[in-house]
C-alpha cells in the first residue's frame, strides 16, 4: 500500500472509531431516576369494600364452606338437601360463594338464578328461613368479625328474604 492509501485508510479507521464511541456515548444507561415519593395519605381515599373488610376471597370460602356444611347437616333442613350428590353441593356451594362475593363489592360474578327462582316452589318456611339465618350467624361467629361487618352481610341477606321465603 502507498503512502497516501495508507493515510486514507487510518483516517477513515479513525473517524469509525470516533463516531462509534460517540454512538456508545448515546446509548449509556440513563441515571436512575429519583425514587417517586410515595403518596401521601389521602383524606379522600376510598373506604374498603365489605368484601376487603371481611377478608377477601379466601375468607369468604371459609364462611361459605362453614355455613353450608350446617345447612346440609341440619336434621330441620334435610327435606332440601337430601339426596345431593357431593357435584350439586360444590355447586350450590360456589353460587352462593360468587353471590356473597359480588354482594359484598368483591371481583366475582355471580351467574346463578335470582332468588325468587331459585327458591319458588320449595314452600320455605318462616322457621326454616330462622334456622338458616342462625347457621349464617354462627358461622360468621366463627370468623371473629367485628359486628358492623356481621351486620353488613345480615342486612344483604335480609333483603333477599321476601324472594325466599313462601310459607308462614
Ligand atoms: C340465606 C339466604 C339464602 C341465600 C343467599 C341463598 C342462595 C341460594 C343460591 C345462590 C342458590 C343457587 C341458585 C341457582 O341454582 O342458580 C340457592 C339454591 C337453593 N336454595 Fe337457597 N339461599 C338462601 C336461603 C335458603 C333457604 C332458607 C333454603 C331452605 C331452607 C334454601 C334452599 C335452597 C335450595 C334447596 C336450593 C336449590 C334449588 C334448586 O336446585 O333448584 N335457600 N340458594
């Protein structure tokens, strides 16, 4: 190679050097960014739900689990229950879990009958109706709620009575 090619090809070498430092240069890792401060705690924040208060969805599994496990052992109640395959149970189970969770404000959808279908034909009585509720009761009992939560689900399960019940 002669001298002037050789020149030629250091300078090209070197001008390919500069600009892909200066590239690198341009692609070196930003400097992290301040931490953001956290929010600071708002007047305004929104209360938690029923179904946060009571304990979310595990919680709820447990209530539900419980209360129908008295249902379905209760000698006054068994005119409904008997002859439930363990399928039918786990269904009836989940429908009542995904309703008391919608109710409550939780993430679920229930996709169940209303009430009033559900329940029409089967002449529940005002008694029977009193022996649920204490089931419900004692099962709440059970997950050591304070009373406005126990309270809260009383009064949605209140409001469903009149579709429930058809017989004095
Ligand atoms: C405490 C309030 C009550 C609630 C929240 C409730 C909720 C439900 C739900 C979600 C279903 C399933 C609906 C469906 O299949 O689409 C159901 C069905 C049923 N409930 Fe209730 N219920 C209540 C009270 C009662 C009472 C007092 C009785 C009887 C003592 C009863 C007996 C039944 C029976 C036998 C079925 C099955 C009906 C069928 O398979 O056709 N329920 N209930």
């Amino acid at each position: 190679m002669k001298a002037p090619q050789a020149a030629l090809v250091i300078v090209t070498l070197a001008a390919g050097l500069l600009l892909t430092a200066r590239c690198d240069a341009g692609t070196e890792p930003a400097a992290p960014a301040a931490p953001s401060p956290a929010p600071a705690p708002s007047a305004s924040a929104a209360p938690a739900s029923l179904y946060q208060r009571l304990g979310g969805y595990d919680a709820l599994a447990s209530l539900t689990d419980d209360f129908i496990g008295r249902l379905f052992r209760d000698p006054s109640l068994s005119r409904f229950f008997a002859g439930y395959s363990d399928d039918a149970r786990g269904r009836i189970r989940q429908l009542l879990l995904d309703q008391l969770c919608a109710a409550s404000g939780g993430p679920c959808l229930y996709i169940g009958r209303d009430m009033k279908t559900a329940h029409r034909g089967l002449g529940i009585h005002e008694a029977e109706w009193a022996a649920t509720v204490g089931h419900l009761i004692a099962s709440l009992d059970k997950l050591k709620l304070a009373q406005p939560e126990k309270d809260e689900v009383l009064v949605i399960v209140a409001r469903l009575k009149r579709d429930i019940v058809e017989k004095p």
